[in-house]
C-alpha cells in the first residue's frame, strides 16, 4: 500500500492529481461519512462536507494560509467536523447532540478558516445561480468576468454592436444579482454576516 506524507498529499490537492485525491477519498472518507450519520446527517451530507473540506483545503494551500501542525487526517477531520458543525447550526441542531470519537483539533477553527468557509458558500450560491442562466447570458457573463472586451463579446455573440452588448450584458448580471438576492441561502449568508 502507498503512502504519502502531509505534503505529498497537499502538493496532490494542489495539483488535482486523481491518484492523491482517490487516496485521500479511500483512506479518509469512511470516518467522516462514520461521524456525519452519527451526527444527523447522510451520505449526501458526507459526500458535500468532505467535498468542501478539500475546496478549504486547496484554497488554504494556494494562499498559502495552511500550516499543518498534525497529520493530515486529523486537519481533514477538524475542518469536516467545523463544516458539518456550521451546517447543523444552521438547520438549528444542537451542538449537544454531537457524537464524536476521533481525533480534531479545535485550534484551526480561526478567522481564516470562516473566511475560506464562507467564500466556498458564497462561490456555491453563486454557481447554482449562474448555471440557471441562459446559456446566452452565461456565455456572455462569463466573457465579461474573463475580461473579454465587450467589442469582442459583441461580434461572439453575433450583436449589432457594443452598446447593445453592454446592454444584455447588464441585463444578465441583474437578473443574476435578483436571482441569489432571492434565495433563502443568501439571506442566511446576511444574517451570519451580523
């Protein structure tokens, strides 16, 4: 059997590299999804939090905010346990009900890490909202966010021109804003926010 060591397996993270990744997944996954339905949830629910945990992961690792004072087991269990913990207080379960028997590390749950979380929820509403888009208006958005210039957007998309561009454009990004500002999710963004 392989084995990495922590930086073996950040470096893994960092690159995407599938055999790292499907290491991590076999070797780790059984006792967050174990934790997880001890603790109210399923394997959705395992399936999303460990998911997340490697976006945290990767996004520390390339701002380089990461430093690993444990084995990489146990930092991906502490910010599993942080994410489903953040999840059950916002479907308002009591942290008292917690069923827990491995080990984490409470000292990684600092600012840092609540800004990375709540980028990720963020990035997820975002995403879920642009993909109902029109495939015009996300085709035409994301020119826009690439920095295309809206004379070449015009000509791709096949407008008059570029006033008219800008105007569809504009149009797409409020329909897009009115569409998460909608959402329930959006606004328990705003309330954690307070």
């Amino acid at each position: 059997m392989v084995n990495y060591s922590n930086d073996e397996l950040l470096n893994g993270i960092l690159r995407n590299d599938s055999v790292v990744l499907q290491f991590i997944y076999k070797n780790f996954y059984y006792r967050i999804n174990f934790f997880i339905k001890k603790n109210n949830g399923d394997d959705d629910d395992a399936n999303d939090i460990f998911q997340e945990a490697i976006i945290v992961i990767y996004r520390k690792i390339k701002d380089k905010s990461l430093v690993l004072e444990c084995s990489f087991d146990t930092y991906l269990y502490s910010i599993c346990r942080f994410l489903w913990l953040k999840q059950l207080e916002k479907r308002r379960i009591e942290k008292e009900r917690i069923y827990d028997n491995q080990e984490y590390r409470e000292d990684i749950y600092d600012e840092p890490l609540n800004r990375t979380v709540e980028m990720n929820e963020r990035y997820r509403l975002y995403q879920k909202h642009f993909k109902n888009l029109g495939k015009d208006c996300q085709k035409i958005l994301q020119m826009f966010f690439d920095k295309v210039p809206l004379k070449q957007i015009a000509q791709v998309m096949g407008f008059k021109g570029e006033k008219y561009a800008k105007k569809r454009k504009y149009k797409c990004k409020e329909y897009l804003i009115k569409s998460i500002k909608q959402d329930m999710e959006y606004k328990k963004i705003l309330e954690d926010d307070v």
